[in-house]
C-alpha cells in the first residue's frame, strides 16, 4: 500500500493511476492526514463498465438513427438537410 500527499498526486496523477492499475492501494494525504484511497477495480467490474459503456452508445446511436429512417441514402439525407438550410435563409 502506498501514500502520496495531494500535491504528488496533483504533479504525478499519471504515475499513480499506473501503479493503482497495477494493482497497489494508494492512498492520498492532506498535511498528514488520510483523505482518500485509490483502489484498483475488479476486471470484472472493468469488462461491466466496459459493457455498460458500449450499450449506453448502441442506445444513443439508435436513437438518433431512429429520427433519420426513411429518408433513404446519405446522400438523399445531406441533400434534404441542404434544402432545409436554404430555406431557413
């Protein structure tokens, strides 16, 4: 288990995520004082994130995808998009 004061993390943020990634426990001290612990997660909590992460966009995407069918190729799309422009002048 390691400590850093929070200026080093402040100045060294990349290098204790490394070591925090590798697996040690950091924890952050203010003059003295413990005021936080950097723990490193589980994989399996890090594949869940990851997962959740990936569904949260493929909802997004369809979402906005949604607003759009029917309107036929991109092209078709870009030049509709182009007329609504025009018009707005």
């Amino acid at each position: 288990m390691g400590t850093v004061t929070a200026k080093q993390l402040k100045n060294r943020t990349g290098d204790v995520l490394r070591r925090v990634r590798s697996g040690e426990v950091v924890t952050v001290t203010v003059r003295g004082t413990s005021v936080a612990q950097f723990v490193p997660l589980s994989r399996k909590a890090r594949v869940q994130r990851m997962r959740d992460t990936r569904a949260s966009m493929r909802a997004t995407v369809r979402s906005i995808a949604g607003r759009y069918r029917g309107l036929g190729t991109v092209q078709e799309f870009l030049a509709e998009k182009a007329r609504e422009i025009t018009q707005e002048r």
